[in-house]
C-alpha cells in the first residue's frame, strides 16, 4: 500500500472512529491516537504491514463494552466484525481485511486470543504499552 493512500485510509479511520466513541473515558479519542502511534512505530520496527497495522488500530476499540457487561470477553470480536465489515464497504484492499480483523480481535487482553502474525503482536503490544505508566493509571481510575 502506497504511503498516500495510508494517509487516506489513515484520515478515514479516525473519522469513523470519531464518530463512534462512547464516552468511555478509557476507550477515548486520545487512547486509540496513543495505540496509534505505538503501532506505528513497533510496526516500522518490525516490518509488519502497516496497511495491516494502522487500520487495526485505530479500530481495535470500535465497539466498547463495559467491564460488567456479559459481552466482555467477546469485545473485540464484536469490533473486528463491525471495523471490517466498515473498511469493505468503504473499498478497502480484500486481502488485508482478515489480517486486519485478527488483529483486532487478538488485541485484547480479555479475549485471551494469542497474537498469529507480527502485526497482531503489533497492535497488541501497542494497546499494552498505553496501560503502563501515568497514563495507564489514570485509564483504570477511569
């Protein structure tokens, strides 16, 4: 995928993001930009597929389900149906719409999915690197 046409997946992603977000204050618009720019960063390090990468990002937390909610675990399933089935209707490449999905699914820790590709592991090690330190305490206090 061409640089340019990331940056455009890339814009859309938070616009439908955006669109989406709950109020839950540790599943916010800031959180998902921090996982971002871990997955980026870990992402160009590890040679993963950043049109893998980028779009499970910012989808990983497109659906929000309370910590007391029965669909917990299942959470991140629910939002990688819903983030890929957005990204087809909105013509993204097919051939990365199940990569992106595993990795949104194998984000969580919750879901207890173990991570099958370095983009997976990716996303997965980004989402975790926003819960350590402040920022990850204050989250949970949230």
């Amino acid at each position: 995928m061409s640089p340019e046409a990331l940056a455009e997946w890339d814009r859309a992603c938070e616009v439908f993001v955006r669109a989406r977000m709950t109020g839950d204050a540790a599943h916010d618009l800031p959180h998902v930009r921090r996982v971002v720019a871990w997955a980026r960063r870990l992402g160009a390090a590890e040679g993963a597929d950043l049109g893998v990468v980028v779009p499970a990002a910012w989808l990983h937390d497109c659906v929000t389900v309370s910590k007391s909610h029965p669909d917990r675990a299942r959470a991140s399933r629910i939002a990688a149906d819903e983030g890929t089935a957005w990204l087809r209707a909105a013509g993204y490449p097919p051939d990365r719409l199940a990569a992106v999905a595993h990795a949104i699914e194998a984000h969580s820790f919750t879901a207890g999915i173990a991570p099958e590709s370095v983009e997976a592991r990716v996303v997965q090690d980004a989402d975790r690197l926003d819960a350590l330190g402040a920022i990850g305490v204050a989250r949970c206090y949230a």
